[in-house]
C-alpha cells in the first residue's frame, strides 16, 4: 500500500501540520528546525488519520472500473489509477478493490486492460504460489505426509495432481476460491500420496483431514474461472 507522505518545512509553521489532498496526497509541514523524530512520531501518532484519507484518495482517483475479481472467495472490484508519489507502481488491495498502478501514466484504457491482464497473472500466479507452498507446509505435518516438490502449472481440466514420485502439482487458478475449497484439494492430493488411488480408504483419509469435503467438492465444480 503507497505511503510516501511528504515533507515541507515553512519558516513561518509553528506546529507541524497534516494535510490530505483530494488524491489522497499526504503532506506533513514543520518549521525547520523541527527535529525529524518529532516529525516522525507525529507522522506514527497520526497513522490512523493518514490511512483514512489515502484510502479515501484512492477511491476518488481517476480509475477506470474493469471488472470484479475473485480472490480466496471474496469479490473485488478492478480499478485503474495513475502512479504518483503516494501511489508506487504495483497491485494493490485496499478494502474490497484491487488497484493496478502501472509505471508510466495512463496513456489508453484499452493498452491498461492489456498490462493489467499480463501483470495481474503474474501477481495471481504468485499470490497462488506463496499461499499453497505454506499451506501445503501446515496440512502435510498435519496428515504427516511428505511430499517432494510443488508446482503451479495451467492444468487444463484439473485442480491438482499427484505423480507417482509424489511431485504435486496445482492450478493456479484455485487462488479464486475461498480457502477451506483450496484445503480440499491439497488434502485430496496430499492423500494420493499415502493410497495412489480413489479407494474407499482414501476417501477415509480426505474426510478426516476435511469432514465437509463433500461439500467443497461440489463448490469446485461449480465455480468456474
Ligand atoms: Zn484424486
């Protein structure tokens, strides 16, 4: 989240001063001679207010509205806004808005939709990575498992697989569910490890390990991405 604020000194301040421009833009005023922890513990005493209007400036900034995406099982709303010194270049999560700033200014809505597709794979494909290589840590030593390597790959027509190395791998596309779907099928495949097979037995082990798998099964179905 962007949170350079700005410092101007004035000869004639006699206190040190915040201010939000309507971008959300933060600036703090002191005199000069103010020492700089004086300005910082008011800068970390006046956190609260500062992420208020950032957050309401970037609400209000020039953002082109694409479409809502799912992640985790939440919905967020797209959105475009131009860089500035309060807003670094990146992906963003604010609340329930996901906000791209691309490096250079906005040039056409339509070259953004383009860098935002490109750029927000990469960040899905990611945030993907990051979350199932630790989620994978905690639900093998729960079912004391062990497996060899994880891996996100674009499988077509499946969640994940489990090769007879015990290699897993994952579709990344399952950072859209919610995370208790996710678990599901990281149990499912970490269960392939112990029984190779969709026996009675191994049904036995996913139910233990997630006793609505029914459920989360019939979710994953039915969501399509
Ligand atoms: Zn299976």
């Amino acid at each position: 989240m962007p949170a350079e604020i700005q410092i101007r000194y004035h000869r004639q301040a006699r206190s040190i001063k915040l201010k939000a421009d309507s971008a959300g833009r933060i600036t703090v005023t002191a005199h000069p001679l103010t020492p700089k922890f004086l300005i910082n513990r008011f800068i970390a005493q006046s956190q609260a207010w500062i992420d208020k209007h950032q957050r309401r400036g970037l609400k209000t900034l020039s953002a082109i509205s694409l479409a809502k995406i799912q992640l985790f099982g939440q919905t967020y709303q797209r959105q475009l806004a131009n860089p500035s010194d309060d807003h670094t270049p990146g992906i963003h999560i604010l609340d329930q808005i996901l906000i791209y700033v691309p490096a250079n200014p906005l040039r056409s809505p339509e070259q953004h939709q383009i860098d935002l597709d490109r750029k927000l794979k990469d960040w899905l494909k990611r945030t993907c990575q990051t979350y199932i290589s630790r989620r994978l840590i905690q639900l093998s030593q729960q079912m004391q498992v062990e497996y060899r390597t994880v891996s996100l790959k674009n499988l077509s027509s499946r969640w994940g697989s489990c090769s007879n190395r015990h290699n897993l791998n994952f579709n990344w596309h399952l950072v859209h569910f919610p995370p208790d779907v996710i678990d599901y099928v990281l149990v499912h495949e970490l269960a392939h490890i112990v029984h190779a097979n969709h026996s009675r037995q191994f049904w036995q082990l996913v139910a233990k390990h997630d006793s609505n798998y029914k459920r989360h099964k019939t979710e994953l179905s039915k969501l399509a991405v």
